[in-house]
C-alpha cells in the first residue's frame, strides 16, 4: 500500500496508525503546491480532490479521508487495539471523537495556515478551537488518552492537528491535560519513528 503524503500534515495521523499496527506503507510524498508526487508525477490522478491523506491499496483502490483511512488501516490490524470492534458503542464513540476533531478543530486550523486571512478572522478562529479544545480538556482528566488507558485512532488524529497550534500562535497553556497528552504521545516509538520518517525530527 501507498500512502500519499505531506510532512507534518492531516497525513501524519494515518502515518501514525500505520506504525502503531506493525502496516508497511510506501510513503509517496506530494508537494502541495503543484499538486504532483515526486514518483508519479500528478497527485490529482490519484486523488481528484487534490489533498492528502490518500491510500492506495494494493489492488489500485484508493481511500480518502484521513479519519476513514485510520479506521481501515485499524481494522487490518484489529489485534492493535487501535479502534474497538465494528458495531460495538466503543467504535462509535471513537467514530464520534474523529468527527468531532474533523470538524471542529482540524477545520478551524485551515485559515490559521493562510497568509491572507484577516486578523478579525484569525482572531475569532483561534477563539473557537480553544472553546473546542475545552471539551478535549474535560475528556483528557484523569487519562492518558482520549479513552482511557488504550491509544486509539482517535488519539492519532488529535496528536496531529493539536501539533500545528505552535506554528499558528494557538495558546494551549491552559489545557494542562492537553499539553500531556501531546508529550505523551511523542514520545511513543511509532510516533517518533514516524515524525522522523516525514522530516520533522531528526
């Protein structure tokens, strides 16, 4: 399999999952700019919607969307632990958890990134995401991941977007149990190895 990528980005989350399930991926990094792949030339072929993460499965399938990809890269490896069963209510809260980091706090980042975007803007952004990171706040008390003893997708996804806050001016310094979490989690050996892998550590 192939995973599409671009270093410290969304795609780091399926990176992530990957190394913590023990999944070999061919990582194919894309310049987002020009929207091309240094081995394959035009990403678009692969993903018309022109971002990452995008999986390419061995038979030529792709998968899109980082919090559906996490959940199949999961369910190959179910022995992981990295998502609960299909079906059972731990699945769905952990399907909860990713589109609620999808929605309310990775999209909240997206404007943060532009250069062009208004102060009054990035201002009422930055208000918002720590009103959402409230509620990870109050989840995170008393546990080293968002459920518990047990690292998940969900834990994946959060570590990713909750890294770009520095780059962006976001202050976390009121979220103690956040701000663990982040250490925790980068210290886990897949983590680092991934980070390396992409360029982010040395």
């Amino acid at each position: 399999m192939k995973l599409f990528y671009s270093s410290g980005a969304c795609s780091l989350s399926p990176h992530i999952v990957a190394r913590e399930a023990g999944i070999d991926l061919r990582l194919q990094k894309v310049d987002l700019k020009t929207r091309t792949v240094a081995a394959d030339g035009d990403f678009l072929g692969v993903n018309p919607k022109g971002y990452v993460p995008a999986l390419e499965l061995d038979d030529g399938e792709v998968l899109t969307e980082g919090p559906t990809i996490v959940q199949y890269l999961a369910d190959l490896k179910p022995q992981s632990g990295l998502a609960p069963p299909a079906g059972t209510l731990a699945r769905y809260r952990v399907q909860e958890m990713l589109g609620y980091i999808n929605s309310e706090i990775h999209k909240t980042y997206s404007p943060l990134f532009r250069p062009d975007t208004p102060a009054e803007t990035r201002a009422e952004r930055q208000a918002y995401l720590l009103k959402r990171y409230a509620v990870i706040e109050k989840q995170l008390e008393g546990r080293p991941y968002l459920f518990g003893d047990t690292f998940t997708v969900a834990d994946a996804y959060l570590f990713t977007t909750t890294s770009w806050a520095a780059h962006v001016k976001v202050d976390l310094s009121a979220f103690p149990n956040l701000l663990s979490f982040q250490k925790r989690v980068a210290a886990r050996p897949a983590v680092q190895a991934a980070l390396k892998a992409e360029g982010l550590i040395p």
